[in-house]
C-alpha cells in the first residue's frame, strides 16, 4: 500500500476503471476515518450542538444515502470516503450524489432528520400526523410531485417532501436546522411555515432528552456487501432510465427534417451528439433531473433521428435552443406522470 499522510492507501487506487469494478464493494475496505466526509460530519454536530439538541448520529458507509426504519443513524454512500472512488461514480452515473460540500450537508441534515424521528419515535404523535400523514403508509416505487405547490418546504430536488410523510418530515427538519435558512420569512406566507414553526417548538421541548431509542444498529455495511462494482452501477443505472424512445420521435420531426431538400444538410443524430454535455448539465439544472436520466433521453434521442434519417432545417443555434427546450419538457414530463423512480 501507498502511504499518503501517514495513512495506508488502498492498492485499489491504482487500478484502471475495468479492474476496479470488478472488485467487490467488500473489497474496497474503507471507512469514515481520516475520510472527506469527516468535515461534513463535524459540521452536522456542529448544527446540531448550537440548536441545543444533545442526541447524535452514528455514521456508517453502505451503497447509498439511508436511515433504515428504526435506527438513529445514517449510511453514507461508500464513493464519498475516497476521491479515486468519487472520479469513478462520476464516469458511471455523470454526477456525484453529495460530492460537493454544500450538496453532502444538504443530504447529511435530511438524513439528521430521519435519524431524529427514530430516536424519539416522532411520528407517533398526533400532531405529526396531523401535520405530515402517516409515517406507516407504504413507500411508492415513483411519486408524482406538484411543483407550484406551498404545502412543503424545498430542499432536495424534485421536490422530494412530496415523496412520502416521512420524507417530508426530514425535509422540514433539514430546513429548519440549516444556519442559514431564512426559513421564517421565506415560508412565511406558505401553509408549509406551520409544519417548521411545529418542528421549532418541538425540537426545544425534547432536545435535551434521552432519546427513546439508542440502537446503534447498522444495517447493509460495506463489508457485508459482496457484489461488484460493475453489477452495483448496473443496478443502480436502471432505476434512472426510461425505456420508451419513440416517445420522441414527433418533436423529433417537428426540430428536424427527413425531406430531400434537406439532404445535404447536417445529421441530426451527430448535432445531438456534439451538443450532449451542455444540453445534459443546463437541463439538470433546470429541472433538478439525474444527469443520467437526461443522458439516456439524448441517446435515445440520437438514435432514433439516425433511424428515421433525420436532417438540420434551421440554424444551429436555433436548433440547440428548440432541442433543450423539448428535453426539459419530455423530462418533467417523465417526472410528474409518475415514472420518475426516485431512491427513496
């Protein structure tokens, strides 16, 4: 092993991408320690510490962001304790889930938020299911958000306090805990400030209990955890693709063309192509899309207009505009018909 720091890098790091998928996430025999997650975490008890809350987390590294039902602590997503691993979920899933420091305590104080609700066992009161719902209703496979709507507070993208009682719960924890939420004049005129003023006044009443539950319990460990990298990200691409690519091909013709007169003007499957990485990163950020979902969209895309011969009509700076705005159109579409498979 290479010494870096004074601390043991894995022999891993070495690899090409090909050899490292094939190790298995067991394999990677990593931990929290001495890792770029230490500061977001210091940083988590830090807000937790000035709000006047005495209970803390426990942390572990699994496969993805989690708070298993009934445990008061949080799984973290193994690529974020090491840069080698992060360079790799990149080329795998086109972005980084927390891979910067804002997104990982953005993620973090959620999470805070569900690992909360389980040590005190928060929504068995009434007045949480008045406010939220039921903490029991079954989880969906993909949820329909309403994006004008003030009920719930905005946190993480695609509106994820819609998802679930639960979800909105820790959104609503995670607003209220971040110093430098405004939240009290932001929702003010919003119906979601009660569920905020309601965490407010509850978080000074059991703060400095014990909680109810201590388990230290730790669910879907790296170590326990013996498939490879390559079927890892090969799972985890198919809960973020669509599989319907005629869906686009009426825009499709309506952008481009297959008359003769057209011939001899640029493929529009190669346009698509040289415009794949800005049209994926400013449709993103629009929507609050995966990267990959919009990937796998352009690709089905491109080739669907190679299939039906299509053909540049109008100018290209025209074109790049009539193309984004389509696939920010056919992505929130994908979003609100329900399709849209959230990891919850």
């Amino acid at each position: 092993m290479q010494r870096i720091n004074g601390y043991a890098e894995p022999s891993w790091t070495r690899l090409d991408d090909e050899r490292l998928l094939s190790l298995r996430l067991s394999d990677l025999r990593i931990s929290l320690d001495h890792s770029p997650l230490r500061s977001a975490i210091d940083q988590l008890q830090d807000e937790l510490k000035s709000r006047g809350i005495t209970y803390r987390p426990h942390f572990w590294l699994s496969d993805e962001w989690f708070t298993p039902d009934g445990v008061p602590g949080i799984a973290i997503p193994f690529y974020l304790a090491h840069p080698r691993l992060r360079e790799l979920e990149r080329r795998q899933m086109l972005e980084v889930e927390g891979g910067t420091h804002d997104w990982c305590m953005r993620i973090l104080r959620h999470e805070a938020g569900h690992a909360f609700d389980n040590a005190y066992r928060l929504h068995a009161r009434r007045r949480y299911r008045e406010l939220f719902g039921s903490w029991h209703a079954p989880y969906p496979d993909s949820y329909k958000p309403r994006p004008y709507t003030k009920r719930f507070v905005i946190h993480l993208d695609m509106w994820y306090a819609q998802a679930h009682p639960a979800e909105d719960f820790a959104e609503t924890f995670a607003v209220w805990l971040n110093p430098a939420s405004r939240w009290e004049e932001q929702y003010a005129t919003w119906p979601a400030i009660k569920k905020l003023r309601y965490i407010d006044g509850l978080m000074t009443r059991v703060a400095v209990d014990p909680p109810a539950v201590r388990s230290r319990r730790r669910t879907h460990t790296l170590p326990t955890l013996k498939r490879t990298l390559r079927e890892h990200y090969e799972q985890k691409r198919r809960c973020y693709c669509r599989d319907s690519p005629g869906i686009y091909d009426r825009d499709l013709r309506r952008i481009f063309s297959d008359e003769p007169r057209h011939a001899r003007c640029a493929s529009a499957a190669t346009f698509l192509r040289s415009i794949e990485a800005e049209a994926r990163e400013m449709v993103s950020r629009w929507t609050g899309a995966a990267q990959l979902t919009i990937n796998r969209s352009i690709a089905d895309m491109v080739d669907r207009a190679h299939v039906m011969g299509l053909r540049l009509r109008k100018p290209r700076r025209q074109t790049k505009v009539d193309v984004m705005m389509m696939l920010a159109v056919q992505t929130m579409n994908f979003v609100n018909d329900g399709k849209h498979r959230v990891m919850l």
